[in-house]
C-alpha cells in the first residue's frame, strides 16, 4: 500500500495577509522579480519558432506569469496555483492576457493538475518561488508528475529558494535575512505582515520543507532528467533547468 500524500503546503500560507498582499515579496525579495524575469527569458530562448504548450506551477499573483506571456507570443499558458485570493488578483492584473485567449488560470494543486494531464504533452514546466513551498514527499511526487508531463525534450525551469548545502553558511545568511525583514516592514509599519512572513519563513527552514541545492539537483537526475543544471545563484535565489530526454 501506498503511503498518503502530504498537503502541498500548510494550509493557511497564502490564504491571510501574505496572499492578499503578496507583491510585498518584491520589498523583502527583490530577486523574486529577477528570477521571474529570468525565467521567462530562458523560456523565451528556448525551441524559437514553436509553439509552446507550457504549465507554471504556482503562479501566485501573476507577478511571474506576465513576463512569460510578454516574452514568447507563441506560448500557450496554463497558470496554477492553490490560493483563490492570489489567482484572484492574478486575473485581475492579467485581464487583458485572458480575454485574448493567452492564458488560463486554474484553482487546484501543482500535482492534482500534472497528474491530469495526458503524459508527454507538455513543452515546458516553469515555476517561480513556489516549489520550496512544497512539503518534501509532495514536492517529490509534484516532480515525478512534471517529468511524466514532458514530451521529450521538454524543458523544466525553476526560479526557487534553493538553501545552501553548507548549513552554517546557510543559518547565517538566513538570520541576516529575518534582520532586513524587520527593518523593511518596521520602517512602513507593517508588523503585521512581518508576524506572517516570518512565521513563513520559519515553515520554510523546517526539516520537511527545506530543499537544500545539491540534493534537490541530483533528485532532478534520478527521475530522469538531463543536462540539469544551475544557470544563476545569489545567495539562496537560484535558476535551475533540466531537460527530459
């Protein structure tokens, strides 16, 4: 028998304050916005001339989705994510992507959506500062499903928070991290978000939630993947891609 899946993430992340305002990443993170844009030129350059049939994982708020679309006219979107009140805002701030026939955004979880897709039909599998959310055997499971999803040649491309195999390098750069958050939201008065993003970053940290670079590369390769590799890395802000043979 099987075990059980594992909740996606826990379950109040990104339903409260932190959904509702999630463009306050780009105060405390603001690679989030350099990697999204660096993944869209990495889809961008890829199979030039095709057409490309693509899912994001987690797409938030559609901070990350609009440069995917704006960058490649020939790429046909499917945009997922879980929170309700984030894809709310991201149909907001993307209508006219939508109305044109763009891109469609659905309510449901990274796995229940690629386990629901025939196998081998999609082009490219991106996502941006949401797989680290994954609890670790969910994230598993999410991977196994993206790599059955790709035709071959299919191209995986993860914007993420890739944590520093070196652990003390690692705590200390994460304590410098909290120290920023409090003097970013101390200085607008926003406590209250502080109270949630640290708390966010606590789940991140945990033990079945922390998803360390060299591990999380070679668990790329063992389900199959090719030519897996880091194109970019900043601290823990990192750009990985791999390819289905």
């Amino acid at each position: 028998m099987s075990r059980p899946l594992s909740r996606p993430v826990d379950e109040n992340l990104f339903t409260g304050p932190i959904g509702a305002e999630y463009r306050m990443l780009e105060l405390i993170c603001p690679n989030a916005a350099l990697l999204a844009r660096r993944v869209a030129e990495r889809v961008a350059g890829w199979r030039e001339g095709e057409a490309l049939e693509a899912v994001e994982i987690g797409c938030g708020s559609g901070v990350s989705t609009l440069p995917l679309l704006a960058f490649r006219d020939d790429l046909r979107l499917t945009a997922v994510d879980s929170a309700a009140k984030m894809l709310d805002q991201a149909r907001a701030h993307l209508s006219g992507y939508v109305e044109a026939g763009r891109v469609r955004f659905v309510e449901a979880d990274a796995l229940s959506c690629l386990r629901a897709l025939p196998e081998a039909s999609l082009d490219v599998i991106t996502s941006n500062y949401a797989i680290h959310n994954f609890l670790d055997d969910y994230r598993q499971e999410t991977l196994a499903a993206a790599f059955r999803a790709l035709k071959p040649g299919g191209l995986f491309v993860n914007g993420d928070r890739y944590a520093m195999d070196d652990r003390a390098a690692h705590l200390s750069a994460t304590q410098a991290e909290a120290r920023l958050w409090f003097q970013k939201f101390g200085a607008i008065g926003r406590y209250d978000l502080l109270e949630d993003w640290i708390a966010h970053l606590f789940s991140d940290e945990s033990p079945e939630h922390i998803m360390y670079l060299t591990p999380a590369l070679e668990r790329l390769s063992a389900l199959g993947f090719a030519d897996v590799r880091v194109e970019y890395r900043e601290g823990v802000d990192t750009l990985a891609t791999a390819v289905k043979p």
